[in-house]
C-alpha cells in the first residue's frame, strides 16, 4: 500500500521512538510500560505508524514482535533525526549557538579543516563546531547513525551498504594523489628513480590491513612480483603519527600528497618517485543526509570548504 502524507503529518515523536523500543523489548506489552500507554494504545500507534508510511514495520508472532526488514529501514533513518531533536532540545536548554557535528579524517585536520572553519566563522555564521575524526567507514555510519551532520573526507563507495547509499547526498571537492614517503635522510631519499626491485627488501609504517591506503599498496606490489610489502610498524590512521614515525626510523609509507604540502610535514619528510605503483587517488567529498542538505549551518559550511579549496594547492 502507498504512504499516507495526512498521516505523516500527524506522527509525534514517540511514534518514532516506537520503532526502538519494539526493537529492544520485542514485545508490546513492555513497550506500553515503557511509555506510560495501555498495551492498546500502542497497537494503534503502531497501526498509525504503518499507515502512514504504507508497509509493515512489524512482524507479530506467539513469541513477541520484532522489526521487518521494512521496520529496520525505518528505525535506522528515524535515529538521524531523533538525534537532531536531542541535540537542538540540549542546545536550547544552554541558550549556546547550536553545534555542528563534523566528522572528517586525520588528514583533512593539517589544513582543509581549520582553513574552512576560519572561512566559516568569519563570515559571521553562530555555530559551534564538534569535530570528530575516524576512518572513512566509522564516520559514514556515524552519519546514517545521527551521531554526526556532516562527513568531509575520503568517499569509499565500496563499503557502502545500498540501502544507505540513497540516503546521502554526496558533493565532489577534489583528489588527492597517493604518495609513498619516507624521511629526508633515508638511503632511498637520495635516489632520482627507482625500480620495483628497490622496493624488494625496504620495510614499512603502514594502517591495518583492512584500510584502503594498505590495500592499494599491496595491490600495487603484487602487481610488481614483489610479494607483501614487509611491516615494521602498524599505524591507524594517522598521517602525523606515520610521519613522526619517519623521522625517527628508516622506514617507508604511503600518504596522501596534500600531507606534504602542509607546514606539519616540514622537509623532513619527502616523496619518492615511484610510478610504477600506480596507487589509486584519494578522492574527498562532502556528505551529509539527503533530509538534511538544506540546514543553513551545513551549507556554511560546505561553502566555505569549496572557496577555500578553490584558492589552495592540494
């Protein structure tokens, strides 16, 4: 059966929070207790709440009730925007400006980031800022989760999940090559080209083994006859950890370009030419909700992450 808009226009909130509850007690009774309802009272929200969305969010047995694959869909983009609510009642309850949550990778925090945030702030806009950073994959489920508005960073659709792919909107900011480092007085620094045989017998600081850098890079090798690149320090995303690693030990790693270009990486740390790897590009974008692309702080703050790219070098 299709949606009813007039009955999504009467939903309240705990008509959402349902959704979770279900989930939780699997039962209607506990979940009537929980609200403070009568068990028939709760049926009939459950009834509302079907009708208005025009599918079957719950599946009722002897045994209890559970969510439909429907239901889990429902409840997962629902958490979003209770989470909105949570914070904007948090934010009125401090009288402060509201705050943006951002997620973003290590990277983007040497220079993208802050440059955007000054942009941003100077233009007058009253926001705050809470900024979280992670792997690609943990901030683009802390996004589908409600947890953070938006996420600036590397864009790996691979590990999407389809049924969050439509939910997002996704908005290109550029690429960045990856680079393999090593630091200014390693053996190999000093070497105007190297060959595949070079790379033989160097050891590396590398992030675990299931992250995209780590993967191109054995690709890479493999695709030389050069077997697995050998590891002496493992390190989870962390530019400015690796390149501290750098300077300290004769090791080799694979960072992006717009690393070196930052005053953090100094002279100390310097790429290698290397083109036989062919390492795959780092492409950023700027993700949020579909639902909420329109939010005023988000587009602030988009917008200043285009005019301050469009005026550097990455």
């Amino acid at each position: 059966m299709a949606h009813s808009p007039q009955h999504l226009d009467r939903l309240r909130l705990r008509h959402i929070r349902l959704l979770d509850l279900i989930k939780t007690h699997r039962s209607l009774r506990a979940v009537a207790r929980d609200l403070g309802l009568t068990q028939p009272a709760v049926s009939q929200m459950l009834k509302d709440l079907e009708f208005a969305f025009g599918a079957a969010l719950v599946d009722r047995s002897v045994q209890g009730v559970e969510l439909t694959a429907m239901g889990r869909l429902a409840l997962q983009r629902a958490r979003s925007g209770l989470a909105v609510f949570q914070n904007l009642a948090a934010e009125l309850d401090e009288g402060l400006p509201p705050v943006l949550h951002v997620g973003t990778n290590p990277a983007m925090m040497f220079n993208v980031i802050p440059a955007a945030l000054k942009m941003a702030q100077g233009a007058g806009t009253a926001v705050r800022y809470a900024l979280r950073t992670g792997l690609a994959t943990d901030m683009t489920r802390a996004l589908w989760d409600g947890e953070i508005n938006c996420y600036v960073g590397r864009i790996d659709w691979e590990v999407v999940p389809p049924e969050m792919k439509n939910s997002l909107r996704h908005e290109h900011l550029f690429e960045t090559e990856l680079v393999v480092v090593c630091s200014a007085s390693h053996p190999l620094a000093s070497r105007a080209s190297l060959r595949p045989s070079d790379l033989k017998d160097v050891t590396w600081a590398l992030p675990p083994e299931d992250s995209k850098n780590r993967v191109g890079l054995a690709a890479a090798f493999r695709n030389n006859g050069l077997g697995e690149p050998r590891i002496a320090v493992e390190v989870a995303a962390d530019p400015n950890g690796l390149m501290n690693i750098l300077r300290e030990m004769p090791l080799l790693a694979v960072l992006p370009r717009m690393v070196l270009n930052t005053p953090a990486a100094g002279t100390q740390v310097v790429a290698l030419d290397t083109p036989f790897l062919r390492l795959p590009p780092v492409e950023v974008g700027f993700l949020t909700l579909i639902e909420h692309e329109d939010v005023a702080e988000l587009q602030a703050l988009r917008g200043a992450l285009i005019a301050t790219l469009a005026g550097s070098v990455i």
